[in-house]
C-alpha cells in the first residue's frame, strides 16, 4: 500500500496482489512513484489515478538485485539495470511518454547504476569489463576473482557536446580588470543570480540513432565500486570497497576539473538530496549524519542526535506480525509455487493462534521452525531476532587434552596448530613454552590443582589474558616451574587443524606415500583455502583422498571438481636431466580419486560428490549424504532482525529431473564410522578409502614419460 503523509492530501492506493517491495522513488514532479517488487518486477503507479503499470522485470532472482529506478530530470523518463540472458548487467530507458523500453548498452560488459546528470543531457552508470567468471556467482570458481568497475557516460542528444570536451592548449589572452571587476562586484550584490527554484527543467532529449558510438570511458580509475549517484550538474558520487579497509570510500567527481576527490571514508551508506547540495551518510551503520556535498567534510561531521531515538514496541503485537512475513516469506520467495504442495491457507490458520502464547523470542523462534518444516525442505532455518541480552562468560582454554593421574591432571595431549599455519594460537606451543606431553598441570593463577575439581574453574574469564600456571613432569608441587601462557576462547580450529594433519599423516603412511589427503569442511572459502593448501603441495603424489566428512556447503564447487578431473595432456621437458618434466596441465594430480562422505554433509557438499559422481573422476565411500540442494538467499530479515528461510533455488539433473534434495548421495562403498572404532582412533571410512585407491593405483598409476631423444631439426651436408 502507499500513502501520502497525513494531512488533507493524503492518499491511499492499494496495491493488487501485495507482496514486498523494494526501492520506491518520487518522480522529481511528485505525479508518480517507481517501485520494484519481490518479483524483480519494475512498476509504476500514477498518482491521480491510483493506476499500476508493470514496465519491466529483472529476470533473475539473482542475490545481487540490480533493478533500481532512476528519473530524469524532467519526470519523463525511467533509467534502470536489468541482466540480460547473459547474466551481464544491461542499462535500459523507459520512456513515459511512449510507453516503450530500449536498451541503451550492448550486454558485453556489467554495466548497472545508471544516473542522470542534472542538465538531463547525460546518463552515467557503472560497467565491468572484467566480470567473467562472477557470472557464475554460485561457483567455488567466481571466488578470488576482483570485479572493478569504470565510470562511463552517454551523451543522450546527437547535437549535445561531449562533457569531456578537448580543452586548448593555447594561452588566454589577459582579462579585463573592469569588466572583470564589474561582474563580480555583480556577483557579490546578488545581479543576475538565478534560484536555483526558478530554474526551468528543460526536457530530455535521448537520440537511440547512433547512440553506442556516444557512450564515453571517464578518466578516473577502475576500482570496485559500489555505488554511483548524480549531484548538481555535472558532479558524482562513487562509493568504494578497498581490500582491508573497513566500509567504504566515498568520493567526488567533477567533470570541469576533471578529477575526482576522496571526501569521506569508513562509510556504509551515503544519499544525495534531490537538489544535490547535501549528502546522507551513515558510518557502518552506528551513526548517520548530513553534509555539505560541495565540502570537504570528515567522518562524523553533521552528526544527527540519534543516540536517544527510541522505539515502542509491543511484543505480543509484533510476534503476531512477524508471524506473517515468516508465513508471507514461504508465500512469495519459496522456489516453486506450490511450496510442495502444502496449503498455505491452512499453515497460517493452524499455527497462528500459537503465537497468542508465546512469552519469549525463543518461543516464536520455535513456532517458525515448525512453520517452516511443514514445507519439507532441507534449508529450513530459523534465527535471531530480539533476545534478551545475557553477559557471556569466556572460559580459557590451554589447547590440550587433559586425564585425571594421581589426583592431579596429566597433558595427554597437546594441539600445536602447525607451526605454518599464522592464524591459530596454540598456548601451549611454541618458543618459550617449556611444556609437553605428560606433564602435569599443578596450579592456576596461584590456585592449586587437583582432580577433585573441574580445571576449567580455574580458567573462568582468562581467555584472551596473561595467565599463570605451574607445571611438573610428576604430580607433586615440590619442583613444579611457573610459566605465563594467554588462553583462548574455543579449541575448535586447534582440533581441527589436529585431525587434518593426523589424516594426512596417516595416509601417507598407509599408501607408502603414494596418496595425497585434502579436507574440505564446505564448499565456500574454507574449501577454497584449504584445496589451494593441500592440494597443490601434495601433487607429487600419485592419487589422492578427498575427504568431505561434515562439509557444511555453501557454493558449488565446480572449481575444486574442474581441477580434480584434469587430464594429463603432455609434457615440457626440463632441461636438467635429472629432475622431472612440467606436465601440461601442470597444477594437477593424475592418479586415482577418492572422495569420502558422511549423513552431516550437505547442500554444497551434496553437490559436491554428486558432480564427482557425474564427472566419473572416482569411487563415493562412506555413507549417503544430507540432502539439502535447495539454495537459500534474497530473503528479507524480520522486523527485529531474526530470519526464516524460504529456500530459492531448486536443483534439477541433465534429465530435467529434480535431484538430491530429500534424497542426498549414496556412497558406492557403504562404511557406517563406529563408534567403537572412532573412540579408538580408528577411522574405517578414511581406512577402506585408502584400500579402494591403492588398489585403483594398480592399473590407473599415470607414470610419467621419460624425456625423448633430442631432436634434429638441422640436415648436416654431406
């Protein structure tokens, strides 16, 4: 619904199908709004009449929307992005007047944020040349792969002059000081000035004919930028993302002096008013603030007093209504439209009389779960929202397994994190730690230490501290050595780091060095990170074991499957005799593959030994997989912050048959993990996964060629 403020002239129109909406804008003579839809729809309402046109649809639930409207000067006509079947960012017009859509750029670059120059006689926007792979956004392969972007303009009139003109490089001819002084004496006193409210908006003026061959490449750096808006005629604005840099970098551009400025930085948003003489900004969402767009403000300048704002909120009110958008989110973002054949009818009246009982945000937690399994759907998620604040108590942590010995606790174990790897703190490792295996550990912070206690009490908030401890290689005091270590908050990435190298150590030594062992614990940035890790360091090795145990998902990882799958096409030789030939692929492992899976890894990760199946590249062993394939983004979060999941993207075989979900990757070779073998060290799935790719070495080794005879490429005379 949209509404006039309150008054006299308020006005109500009611929307036909309402759903969510997205990016309403006032045209500059308040007779229209554009606005976008949950659908990528683009539409336009007219305000006398209450009359909704749909213009246009982005064509993609993309997770990256695009299709925002932009007016022109005059009100007459729509500027916006869509993606073309490409998947490349594409600026079309819209003209009011005509009723009729053009594309203005070819499709052969990402071009978005198209924006109006206040004459009416430009249109800039932003473009990509460099977006490649990032077509394939839900690819491991779009990772690690920089998009920036170019600021271009188009000159809309055939007759209109370029707003890079070529300046003369002739010297002017000296001024005349008393005509000179005349004109800024009038200045001064206010002659000839014009409003900026009298000023007539001239109409746009867009010639299609020719139109490509005006489009023109500003001389301002490519860099990755975010946003794009128009000010007073002939001035920009460009927010940047810089690699380290938290928030962005907001700067300037004016097209007289040919340069852009750098005026604010650690940004997180930032508007322009509608006569583009003040900027809206806000600082990574903590504060917001108002300033000259012609200054050269700092960060924190023209600060607003929103430090007391306060907001009612009547809970029982809310939970009621966020009920609904949970409800409405299965409605109209769900992947197919009959979510699964439930009755959405009878969803909302079934399970929204249980909210008139809930007493706490946990409890509307727990009734949305329940909302959202109805539609039997893997990624059916439920967080958040506003929760009572409760203080968190950080317990220390030394990184190291501990066994009750004599009354006293023995180190069984110590987790070091590998001395590569700069990113885990181990505080029992490393130079000046004078502790090992089998020690004891006798007192914390001068407080003795016995098995008759709970050792982490002693450790209660010294995560993150300097903190004392006494240790002795036998379970008495007498002789104990003080050292200070700092604990950490969670062992986690200690232990997991532990197991990897423990798999990896216990495959080389089972296959006589002969097999590589890479863990992926997802298929977004930890795969990434730890592929590129292992993978490639071990490619002397002659197979590999690719274990996906607990892979939590995230992308697809076509990136990790391409590389897997690479055939050996030839040699280059190496011109030292007795070293080994560079292979053609060169980063590759050509030997047998086998990937292990378990029931807790899911949707990438389902993906993931679906497409090694697929692809041929080798044995499944373990057991079937979650199956959860049903993508989630381009949800809207609840009113206080909380989310629901309705799941967007489904996935469906080269037979055009839905796959996967509900019913997960079955291994070739079934090992159940016991128990009883896991608590023993034993690993029987990593164990019967070493076997199977031994025994595929027999016959699928890929020996290297030895160098040929040197060629002769010169006959000798006889």
């Amino acid at each position: 619904m949209i509404a006039a403020p309150l008054g006299e002239n308020r006005k109500v129109i009611a929307l036909p199908q309402p759903t969510f909406y997205y990016s309403p804008v006032w045209s500059p003579d308040s007779l229209s709004i554009a606005f976008t839809d949950a659908n990528r729809d683009l539409c336009l309402v007219t305000i006398a009449t209450g009359k909704i046109k749909k213009l246009d649809t982005e064509g993609f639930a993309h997770p990256d929307r695009i299709i925002y409207p932009c007016w022109s000067p005059d009100s007459k006509w729509l500027a916006y992005a869509k993606r073309l079947r490409n998947e490349y960012g594409t600026i079309f017009v819209y003209s009011l007047a005509k009723g009729t859509t053009t594309q203005l750029t070819d499709g052969l670059s990402d071009s978005r944020l198209p924006a109006w120059d206040a004459s009416g006689k430009y249109l800039y926007f932003l473009a990509s040349t460099d977006y490649g792979l990032n077509v394939g956004w839900l690819d491991l392969s779009s990772y690690n792969r920089p998009v920036t972007r170019s600021l271009y303009a188009i000159v809309l009139g055939k007759d209109t002059p370029t707003p890079l003109a070529l300046e003369s490089d002739e010297e002017t001819a000296k001024k005349d000081e008393k005509k000179d002084k005349g004109k800024s004496d009038e200045k001064e006193s206010g002659k000839g000035k014009t409003d900026d409210k009298d000023k007539a908006v001239l109409p746009v003026k867009i010639d299609f004919d020719g139109l490509q061959k005006r489009i023109i490449a500003f001389p301002i750096k490519a860099r990755d930028y975010q946003n794009l808006a128009s000010g007073e005629e002939g001035t920009l604005f460009l927010s940047e993302a810089v690699i380290n840099e938290e928030g962005l970098i907001l700067h300037r551009w004016i097209t007289k002096e040919r340069k852009s400025k750098d005026i604010l930085s650690g940004i997180s948003h930032f508007v322009i008013s509608a006569d583009g003489k003040k900027i809206l900004y806000g600082m990574a969402g903590k504060s917001w603030g108002i300033v000259d767009a012609a200054g050269s403000p700092k960060p924190g300048d023209g600060k607003m007093a929103t430090d007391e704002l306060r907001v009612f909120v009547d809970p029982a009110a809310e939970g009621r209504q966020i009920f609904r958008e949970a409800w409405r989110f299965q409605r109209d973002y769900f992947y197919v439209r009959n979510v699964h054949g439930v009755d959405l009818d009878w969803l909302y009246k079934t399970y929204s009389p249980w909210v008139e009982n809930v007493k706490h945000r946990a409890d509307l937690n727990y009734i949305l779960d329940i909302l959202g399994g109805e539609t039997s759907i893997g990624h059916s998620f439920v967080g958040g929202g506003d929760m009572p604040e409760v203080e968190k108590v950080t317990v220390g942590l030394l990184g190291a397994d501990l066994a009750g010995d004599c009354g006293r606790y023995k180190i069984t174990k110590i987790f070091s994190g590998e001395s590569w790897n700069p990113d885990l703190s181990a505080p029992l490792s490393g130079p000046g730690i004078d502790v090992k295996e089998g020690d004891y550990l006798m007192a914390v912070n001068g407080r003795e230490l016995n098995s008759t206690m709970n050792p982490y009490s002693l450790f209660d908030r010294t995560a993150g501290v300097q903190t004392r401890i006494k240790i002795n290689g036998k379970p008495s005091m007498e002789g104990a050595r003080e050292i200070t270590v700092v604990p950490i908050r969670s062992e986690e990435s200690l232990r997991r780091c532990g197991w990897i190298e423990n798999n990896r150590r216990r495959v080389n030594e089972l296959s006589g060095g002969k097999l590589a062992y890479v863990w992926l614990p997802d298929t977004a940035d930890g795969a990434f990170i730890n592929f590129n890790r292992y993978f490639f360091a071990q490619k002397d090795k002659k197979g590999a074991i690719i274990d996906e145990r607990f892979n939590q998902g995230g992308s697809i990882a076509d990136y990790i499957i391409d590389l897997l799958a690479r055939p050996l096409l030839g040699y280059f030789n190496n011109p030292l005799a007795d070293k080994q030939p560079w292979t053609a692929p060169n980063a590759a492992i050509f030997g047998p593959k086998v990937m292990i899976i378990n029931d807790a890894a899911g949707s990438g990760g389902d993906m993931m030994p679906y497409m090694f199946k697929l692809r041929g590249i080798g044995p499944l062993v373990g057991t079937r997989t979650w199956g959860g394939l049903v993508g989630i983004w381009d949800v809207p979060s609840l009113v206080d912050g909380g989310r629901i999941t309705a799941p967007r993207g489904g996935f469906y075989n080269i037979k055009g048959e839905w796959d996967v979900e509900n019913q997960g990757i079955a291994p070739d070779i079934e090992v159940e993990m016991l128990v009883k073998l896991a608590t023993a060290g034993g690993d029987p799935q990593l164990e019967k996964a070493i076997e199977v790719a031994l025994e595929a070495l027999k016959t699928g080794e890929v020996k290297l060629l030895p160098q040929p005879p040197d060629p002769v490429r010169v006959r000798r005379p006889k």
